[in-house]
C-alpha cells in the first residue's frame, strides 16, 4: 500500500489533522513538558489516512514525532507529518528529530508552532526546508500555545503556567471561616477537577486550607490516582501536620511544603520524616516570597501549576501578576457572613472586569457555571 503525495495545501484539512494532533498531545499533559502530538497522514484515493501517530513519551523520550514515523514504518515515505511543535534539529541517541524525518522521505511537514526555545526557533523547519521538505507552519497556533503553555512560560518568564481555580458561591464566598469543612460546587464542577488535575504538574495550596480543609489533593477517579499531581504546600512556619491526609499520603503521591528558610528545624524535620520534600525559600512581604517560590518550583521541573486555593493564595497569585489562567466555579449556594472571601477581601471583579483577563469559555456545570479567563496582556 503505498501513499500519494499531498499535492496542494487544503487549509481546511490541515486545521482538522492539526486538531486531532492537539488533542493526542493533550493525553500526556501532567507527565511530560512539552506534551506533543504528531501524525503522519498519507493519502489513498485523494482521502486523509493516518498511518502513524505519536505524543511525548513519559520521561520525554521518544518525541511524538519519532513515535508517529515508527509507528507508520515505509508508509512515512511521501507522507506528511502534522506536528504540535516544531521538531528539534538536536540529536537524541544519535539522530534529531529533523534528520528522522529526512531519512524517512516524509515529503510535507505542517507544524503548529516554532519552539519556544530561543536555541531551537526556527533551526529544525530551515534544516527541512533546506532538505527539500514543504514546510507549513501556524495552523491552530493559538490553540498550540494554550497546550505548550507550561514550556513557553518556563522558557520565556522562568515560572509556571499558573491556573488558579475557585469555587466561588453565590455570594462570593469560597468557604467558612468557623465550622465543618463546606463543599460550595457540586459532583460536575468535581469531575471538571479532576481534569485539570491529571494535566498538572503540580497543585498548590496555602496552609490555611490544609489546616482547614484537610484534603489529599490526589485524582479521585477510579484507576486514575497515579495521574495525581505533585501536592505543593506554601507553609511559611512547616505547620503542615504529620498526621494530615497530605502527609499521610507523601509515600504514593509527591508532596512539596515550600517554607521560610527560618522555617523551624524541628518542624522540617518531622515533615522529612514522613517522605516530605522541604522546598525553603526566602520571604517577602506577610509570609513565602511567592514569585521566588514560582521560580524554585519551575527549576525543580513544574511547568503547569494548578493553584485550588485559598483566598490569600489567590490574591497573592493575583496581585503579583502571576496568573495566566483562572477557572471560576459559581454556584448558587450561600455561605452567609461567616464566609470567607474568594479573594482575601478584594472583590472578583479585579478577575471578571480586569483588562488583564479575557473571557474564553463558559459553560454548565450541573447545578454550577464555570467560566474560565486567560491572561489577555
């Protein structure tokens, strides 16, 4: 079975494959930075066949593209490749993505987007086009961004994708200061949740919820749990009890205090104890210096961070600048006067009026709505 050469670019066909290269990157969000999704397309009777189709392995190697040709074997030969990412002219094990696919014969390479890194943009569609291989890049670009966020922030501010997610009733209260722990949206905005757990590389919470709240911050969807993201604590003094579900769970599920260097020893110590990873970092006004935390946390491998709370966190995170992304649950229940504000005090509008952020989805949630806002400057 041999394939056709594609002949002219169909825009339309090349924004339908792309998609479907987005959305097989996706599957690996969580575990690998940058999640790429690559396809190799050949065509039988002038009709799109995908012969082979690759994203980031865990660990980062083999890429997506190098997946997507092995998979395809000679059908790769006059083939064209969609690709999330532009691929790397570096050598891994000898060969670089961009000399795989030269050896291949792949005759047209359509990618989403240059490499954000500054060492790599550009090089490996010029060594294609240079080896007589069609280049088309910037279909669904946009959208490519949103899926490699995490590398292009790391690369490009030295921090985090940060998403904040708020649970936001219908006075805007986020809880209660006093009483049982009160759960304000519902099992669907849960299960939305749960998602965007599993394509984070880490969730972050300040203390006062761990006290408060108690939670494990794991993935609850059956057989999923190993998809949890690394926990992280911002915990100034190492309060973080041993007895706590977080620190209950540290031996199957990584779990981060990010604390004051004069954070006490003793404290640390019982937390390391009990299979915790001490993160100290300097401190800044009212307790961790949060933007020297962002950077230690991107070091350390953290490209996407899912921020649940609490208010001073959040507005922490906000007034700072330090958010790319905020995903508001509104329920209708209400808290009453014994709440606590979604923001510490400052009013969601500083989100929902903000120039700063954009509106780019909204959708029902049950009995909740959630809108969901990115950074727009």
């Amino acid at each position: 079975m041999a394939t056709e050469r594609t002949g002219n670019a169909d825009p339309e066909l090349d924004r339908r494959l792309m998609a479907v290269a987005l959305r097989f990157g996706r599957r690996n969000l969580g575990s690998v930075a940058p999640a790429v999704g690559a396809l190799v397309v050949g065509f039988e009777s002038g009709e799109p066949v995908i012969f082979g189709r690759g994203n980031t392995a865990a660990g980062g190697i083999p890429h997506a593209e190098r997946g997507a040709l092995a998979m395809a074997g000679e059908l790769a030969r006059d083939s064209t490749l969609y690709t999330t990412l532009e691929p790397s002219p570096v050598a891994v094990d000898g060969v670089s993505d961009v000399q795989a696919l030269i050896e291949a014969g792949v005759s047209r390479v359509v990618s989403a987007l240059e490499s954000p890194d500054p060492q790599i943009t550009g090089r490996g569609h010029a060594q294609l086009r240079d080896a007589g291989i069609a280049v088309t890049v910037g279909v669904l670009g946009d959208e490519a961004r949103r899926l490699h966020a995490g590398t292009i922030s790391v690369l490009a501010a030295g921090r985090p994708h940060v998403t904040l997610k708020l649970a936001v009733s219908a006075d805007g209260m986020i809880g209660r200061q006093t009483g049982e722990r009160m759960l304000v949206s519902g099992r669907e905005a849960f299960a939305r949740l749960q998602t965007m757990r599993i394509e984070a590389d880490a969730t972050l919470i300040g203390i006062g919820t761990a006290l408060v709240d108690d939670p494990s911050l794991t993935v609850r969807v059956p057989g999923l749990r190993a998809h949890s993201p690394i926990r992280i604590v911002l915990d100034t003094q190492a309060r973080l009890s041993p007895k706590s579900s977080l620190v209950r769970g540290a031996a199957d599920t990584a779990l981060w205090v990010v604390c004051s260097n004069e954070a006490p020893l003793a404290h640390r110590e019982a937390l390391l104890a009990h299979g915790v990873e001490i993160l100290p970092v300097g401190t800044g006004s009212g307790g961790i210096d949060i933007e020297a935390a962002m950077r230690l946390l991107a070091e350390r491998g953290v490209t996407r961070l899912l921020a649940e709370g609490g208010a001073k966190v959040a507005a922490s995170l906000l007034g700072r600048g330090l958010l790319d992304e905020v995903v508001l649950f509104h329920a209708p229940v209400v808290v009453g006067p014994d709440g606590v504000r979604a923001l510490a005090g400052g009013a969601l509008s500083a989100i929902e009026r903000s120039p700063r952020f954009r509106r780019v989805e909204e959708a029902r949630l049950g009995e909740d709505r959630m809108v969901r806002y990115e950074r727009a400057v």
